[in-house]
C-alpha cells in the first residue's frame, strides 16, 4: 500500500470505513421447524439483499483529520428483487488509526421488527465482512447469526443475511 499521509491519509482511512460497513437488512422469519416434537431446533433463514445507500457523513472529534472517535455514518434502503424491503443506518467509530480498527454497529428496521449487528473491522477490509447479529425486536427477537457483505461500488452493497431463531 503507497504511503498515504496527512490529509490524503485521512480521506483514504474515511473512504475506507464508508466501503467497510457492513450492515444488511431483511425480511420475515419463518415459523420454527422441529424435526423432533420433544426437541426444538433452531431455524435457519438464507436471503439475499441489495444495500444503496442514501446519504453518509463523517464526524471528525478531537484534531483534525483521523483519530479515535472519528466515525463514519450510513443510511442505506435494503431491496429484495428490486423491491425495496426495509432499510438500516450503521455507525463505524475509529478505535485505532494506524493500523485502522472500527467499531461497527448497525440496526435494520424491517415491517417484521428490528435486528442489530457489530463487527471490529480492520482496514484495509477483506473483500467480505461477516457481521454478527446481536439482537432484535418483534420476529426478530431471538434472531442471531450474521450478514455477509460484498462491496458492489461506491454505494452499493450485496448481502447475504444467516438468520436462526
């Protein structure tokens, strides 16, 4: 990687952190199955997702340029088959500068209820990020797993949501 410094160096850590959250969003759970009737077992939903994101911004705390603190803000609208299916913001906050780590987290408001997700990225970002869902509200309040996701340009994203409940 060339030495990147100074002002460059920031916009590069901030362009970045912007490609590397990594959040999703998705659609209904399906019912539990139980292959025994004594024992439940957990369900796993596999959907697929397209993020565009709809606006983001930086918040720049402390000196100028990066340092711990500094976030990165997203919104994105989640489209399944086209069909816009929900959407989710995401905050990634710088915890180291050189090498790069954030902190990401994101929430996923869907008709259903509301997942949410986290990740400790490190940049340069691998070419898929696997986020851990940590949580959730209506069908989506025993939900855990991940949400894979691959960069598809400068604001779009492609998903791969692991669900189990």
């Amino acid at each position: 990687m060339p030495d990147i410094t100074g002002t460059r160096r920031a916009r590069y850590l901030l362009a970045a952190a912007g490609a590397a959250v990594a959040v999703a969003g998705g659609a209904a759970l399906a019912p539990s199955a139980s292959a025994d009737a004594t024992v439940a077992r957990p369900h796993a939903t596999t959907f697929e997702l397209v993020g565009q994101q709809t606006s983001s911004g930086d918040v720049d705390l402390g000196e100028p340029g990066i340092s711990v603190g500094d976030q990165r803000i997203v919104h994105e609208d989640l489209y399944r088959d086209g069909e816009k299916v929900g959407d989710h913001s995401s905050v990634c906050t710088f915890t180291r500068v050189s090498p790069a780590a954030l902190q990401c987290i994101g929430t996923f408001a869907l008709p259903e209820g509301q997942f949410s997700a986290q990740s400790l990225l490190h940049l340069p970002a691998p070419s898929s990020v696997d986020v851990g869902i940590t949580g959730g509200s209506g069908a989506y309040s025993t939900a855990r797993g991940f949400v894979r996701t691959v960069p598809a340009g400068a604001t779009e994203r492609h998903f791969t949501v692991r669900l189990q409940r």
